[in-house]
C-alpha cells in the first residue's frame, strides 16, 4: 500500500482533524469527506438532541479512530442500502455489495419477462402455483428480501426462502425482513412469503432436509456462495475484508464438505469453487428453471461453466458482469468459448455471475419478452 503524501494529510487535517483517520483507510480525500459526513449524520441520528456537542463529538472520534484500524464504514453505521432497502449490517455477516444488487434487480427484470403479468391485483393473490425462489448462502436476506420487494406486486403467490450455514447471518436476516417491514420499505406480505433456514448445503448428511425444506421443487435458484481462495485470501482481498468481515462466508471450508473427498480434479485443484458442483447439482434435484451464481472473476467463471458442460445437460449458459444491464465498452468481449461452446457474456465490468437457465420453450420465449422490454 503506497505511503500517502504529507501534503495531502495536511490539506486534509485543514479541512477537518478528524479526516485524518478516516483517511488511512479510504486513500483519497472525496472518499474520506464522504465517510466523515456519513459518520456525523449517524451520530446526529444516533443522540438525542439533549446530548451536548462535546459528547457527539468524542463518539465522531470514537468512530473515525475504528475506521482507521479497517472497521468497515457499514459495521460503523450499521446499515447499507441495497436496492430500495435498508440492510442492516453486523460483524460475522458479509457485508452486502452494488455489484450482487444489481444482478439480483436484473435477475427480478428476467423473471418478469418470463412469466406475464396478472391482469388484476385479485389474480395476482389467486390460488394460482407459487414462484418459489432459493437463496442459498443468503447472508444478511438482501438479495432474498430485494427480490420480493421487486417481484411482489406481480406476484401475490411468492415463496422465498433464505439458507446459510451462519446461525448469526439467518439472525440478522430475519431482523432485516422484520426492520424493512416496519419501515414500510417491504410489503406485509413478506412475513408469510420470506423465510429463513439455518443449513450447511455442502453438507451430504443435510441434502435430505434442504430438499425437505425447499419441497423438492422450486422455480429459481440464486447463490452468492464463498467462492475465494484461501491465498488469494490473503493476498488479494483488503485489509478490512480480511480482518473484520467473516471468512466463512468468504473462503470455503473443505472440511465441512463430503465433496472434498470426491475425486474430481477441478474441485482438487480449485477447492474455492467447490460450492459450485453442489449448486449444479440442486439446479438439477429441485428442477429450477434459472440457477444464478455470483464468482470472483473470468477464470472462476470459466471453470463454473466447464463444470455445468461436463454434467452433458440442457441447460442455456450465460455469464453476467458487475452490471448486466450496463453497455459493453469497446474492450469488452460479448461472448467466450469454453470447451468448443460459444458463452454470452452480458452487461460491463467484471464478470460476476454464471447464470444456467433450463433450455425449454418458456426460457426461449422469455428472452425474446425481455429483449423486447429493454428495446422499448
């Protein structure tokens, strides 16, 4: 990490003495004035307004000094906002991202497309089938309660279902559901139709009981699972991601999986991606019709398609970047082949999400729907 330069410490220290903490960590000063004036809105919000300044003043400090040892800032507020939600946020619960919001609002816009509108509020309450949604890995409940806050006025008969291993993460998403609701950020609706499940997916011995509480069917299944690498852990992640955010859900535990024992080479080679093989095969076990995985970048995205390949299904493979909905810039390729089949590739930045969807005439017909939609 570069030094930063004393003259931009003092234009900062002129500005605000308490610029100068905030600044370690950010690097640069929009960010760290940003910070500052978050952090001074919170405390304003946190105190009453009886409190004297010196008091709210000490507790800016307080905050500003744990932002210097690589506190995150949402841990330090306590929230994030993710799509038109308010998330709260904890330490031992992965700190939600813009990048898994915006593939989770185009994921809501596909699954529109797919299935047509109700004609009327009463019809969209009907007793017709459910959409069932899977969020595996679900962490604090953003992308599960994000998409019911999208998809529920088209579809009163919604079921979303959130499972992660963390008994802290299936906590605080259900403060999360409970916190949006009496915020009125999220309709009434959600306390019946959003639920959350503690369960170790890689588990062999727990298959049984997820099928259970998924009852062996559901339409979508989307995961942003631990998908980093226990060097690139170390080397590649930033100081406040490795020591305050929780490596469980990060980096994955080999140990805890039977599917460290199977004899696949990739998984060998690659134990990050071994939530992927297990995800495939529950795309493949409850008949979803789209499975969306969240990845680390082109490489893991490349071997995540290599191994839906090699199972020989149908299935149609797209890969997503940070901003699926975004236009490609001049250097961006808009498709990749792997193992002789030509992969589209959506959207600008980083590729992000491998997206499998079951190749029949209603995945067909949707795309035409949502090419249409996005024309207009």
């Amino acid at each position: 990490m570069p030094r930063l330069s004393n003259a931009l410490r003092l234009r900062a220290y002129n500005i605000s003495p308490l610029l100068g903490p905030i600044l370690r960590e950010t690097r640069d000063l929009p960010s760290a004035l940003n910070e500052l004036r978050w952090l001074r809105e919170h405390v304003k919000e946190e105190w009453q307004p009886t409190s004297g300044v010196r008091e709210k003043t000490k507790r800016i400090l307080q905050l500003c000094q744990r932002r210097a040892l690589g506190v995150p800032l949402q841990y330090l507020l306590g929230s994030q906002p993710f799509g038109t939600l308010d998330i709260k946020c904890r330490p031992g619960v992965l700190i939600p991202r813009p990048e898994t919001e915006a593939y989770t609002t185009h994921l809501a816009e596909i699954i529109k497309a797919k299935y047509p509108a109700p004609e009327s509020p009463e019809d969209a309450k009907s007793s017709q089938k459910p959409l069932r949604i899977i969020d595996f890995c679900s962490g604090s409940g953003c992308i599960s309660l994000l998409l019911h806050s999208l998809l529920s006025k088209q579809f009163g008969n919604l079921k979303i279902i959130g499972i992660d291993v963390s008994p802290k993460a299936v906590e605080l998403s259900k403060e999360n559901l409970k916190h949006n609701r009496e915020n009125y950020l999220l309709e009434n609706s959600a306390h019946d139709q959003v639920l959350f499940k503690h369960a170790d997916m890689l588990s062999e011995s727990e298959h049984e009981r997820i099928m259970k509480i998924c009852r062996q069917t559901c339409d979508i299944i989307i995961s942003n699972p631990p998908y980093i690498s226990p060097a690139a852990f170390k080397k590649e992640t930033s100081r406040s991601v490795r020591n305050w955010e929780p490596r469980l859900a990060l980096v994955p535990e080999e140990t805890r999986s039977a599917l460290s024992k199977s004899k696949d080479t990739s998984t060998e080679k690659h134990p990050e991606d071994i939530f992927y093989r297990r995800l495939i095969r529950l795309h493949r076990c409850l008949k979803s019709k789209i499975l969306v995985m969240e990845v680390g970048d082109a490489a893991q995205a490349m071997r995540v398609v290599a191994l839906q390949l090699a199972t020989r299904r149908l299935n149609d493979i797209e890969i997503w970047r940070d901003w699926p909905d975004g236009q490609r810039a001049e250097d961006e390729v808009d498709h990749v082949e792997v193992k002789g089949h030509r992969i589209e590739v959506k959207g600008t930045g980083r590729m992000r999400a491998v997206v499998l969807y079951y190749a029949g005439p209603l995945h067909r017909q949707a795309k035409k729907n949502y090419r249409s939609i996005m024309l207009e």
